[in-house]
C-alpha cells in the first residue's frame, strides 16, 4: 500500500513540476513523513532528503524538456545560480542539525506566510498599480536573493519554487513562464542539498527496519516517486494544458493551502 501511495504522490508531483515548479517538496514531505512514520521524530529528516533526490530527478528532466526559448529568461543569472547553490548547502547542513519537529512546523508556517502574502499583496493574484512601474518586459530575479532562497528552500525540504515563483511573477512573468523557469532554479538548490544528504550519517538500523536509507534518503520511496513523476512531466511537456493565467495563479495558492493542512496533521498526530 505504501508503494501504491508513493507512486500515486509521484504522478501528482509529475504535475506539479510542469505546472507549478514544485520538483517535489511540498507533495513529497508529506507523504515520506508518513510513510516513514516508524522512523518517528527522524521521518521529517529523511523526508526532506528523500524529497531533495526527487527534485533533482524531477526539475532536471522538466528542464531538458522546456523550450530553450523560455530558458533564455534566465540568460545572465549565473550569480543567482551560484547563490542558491551556496545557500542550499548551508541549508542542508543546518537540516542535519536541527530537531526534526522544528523543522517540521517551519516548514508549515512558512508555508502558511507564504499564502497570507499571495493573497494580500498585489503582484500574485492581481496586478500592480503603482504608477511609474518598468514596462519593458519582465525583470530578472536580483542575483543576492539566491543565497536566502537557497537556504530556506534545502532547511525545509521545499525546493525553490514556492520562492522563485511568485518573485517571477510580481517580475512581470506570466504563471506558465514562472512555474517553467522555477525547475532549473530548483535544480540549483536540490544538487548541493542532496550531495549534503547522501553523504550525511545514516540512521540507526533500528530505528525503522523496513527502510532502506541511503545516506539520509529512503532509497524505495524516491524510486516509487520517480516512477510515477517521470511519465507524466514528459507526457505534460509535450502538451502542456492551457490555463487562464488568473485561475492557474489561484491553482497555486490552492496547492499550497493542502500542503499546509496535510502537514500540519502529520505534525499534530505525533
């Protein structure tokens, strides 16, 4: 059963890598704290480095298969790149020392701001109207936001995206264009964090029997992940389906919405 759930999660984060830039994070720590629930407070570790090698996976292969058109947004960003990768490492790092349950309820008051900011402030869900505003186009991302985004998004397992996509966004992208550049963005932060998280002491044998870590990731559950993920990003980037922009901005508060409760229930049944 667990595998039929992993690989039911995976399909869903398939979706949400094309639609939303989400590799895997918020779908993904979820359902591995769940399904590692004999690993007790150390679920939530595992489950963030779990969801790091599905993100890799996951925004590497969106990525191969995105318009070179719609990468070329990102042409002169090598020192936001090379930020994210210095702050997810020091992410991933700070994870490891960090008591699981903390980083837990980060994780869903993060999330939680994170909603409260899409739906008050303009630039998400509505237009700007400030007069004076840049009118030539979209506006690159400033390459010193790379090392918090880094840092936040490898501390918390969430990838890039719940960041770099709303920052795309109020920078003039449309949704479509956001959630596409958010996988290489992504791709920056889940690399070091899973190099961290591979590399990072193993578990007690006894504290969960039934799991097979690699490192700190629990090798089955990625694998499940990934083989319901792959097929469906390959299948959604050949025909991507067309979403008014507004609805698919609303799309993307909703999906944030479920990750907050499914979490927070993970987190009040311990």
């Amino acid at each position: 059963m667990d595998v039929a759930m992993l690989i039911g999660i995976g399909l869903l984060t398939g979706v949400t890598t094309v639609l939303f830039g989400f590799g895997g994070g918020f779908a993904a720590v979820p359902v591995v704290v769940w399904a590692d629930a004999a690993l007790g407070a150390d679920a939530m570790r595992v489950a963030t480095a779990t969801s790091a090698l599905v993100m890799v996976v996951n925004a590497a292969f969106a990525t191969a298969v995105t318009p070179r058109r719609v990468l070329g947004a990102l042409r002169g960003s090598t020192g936001l790149v090379l930020l994210l990768a210095a702050g997810a490492t020091a992410g991933a790092l700070a994870t490891r020392l960090a008591p699981p349950a903390l980083v837990l309820w980060l994780f869903v008051g993060y999330v939680a701001i994170t909603i409260v900011d899409l739906l008050l402030r303009p630039g998400f869900l509505r237009p700007r109207t400030h007069i004076g505003e840049p009118v030539d186009g979209p506006r690159p991302l400033p390459a010193v936001l790379g090392a918090p985004i880094g840092a936040v998004a490898a501390f918390l397992g969430v990838g890039g995206s719940v960041m770099t996509v709303p920052a795309m966004r109020r920078a003039g992208h449309t949704m479509h264009v956001a959630s596409a550049l958010a996988n290489p963005l992504t791709l920056a932060i889940a690399l070091p964090a899973t190099a961290v998280s591979l590399g990072g002491a193993a578990l007690p044998a006894s504290a969960g029997a039934h799991v097979h870590l690699v490192g700190l990731v629990d090798a089955g559950a990625a694998a499940a992940l990934l083989a319901g993920a792959l097929p469906v990003i390959g299948a959604l980037r050949r025909r991507p389906p067309r979403i008014p922009d507004r609805i698919y901005a609303w799309a993307y508060v909703g999906l944030l919405t479920v990750v907050m409760a499914a979490m927070s229930l993970s987190g009040v049944s311990r």
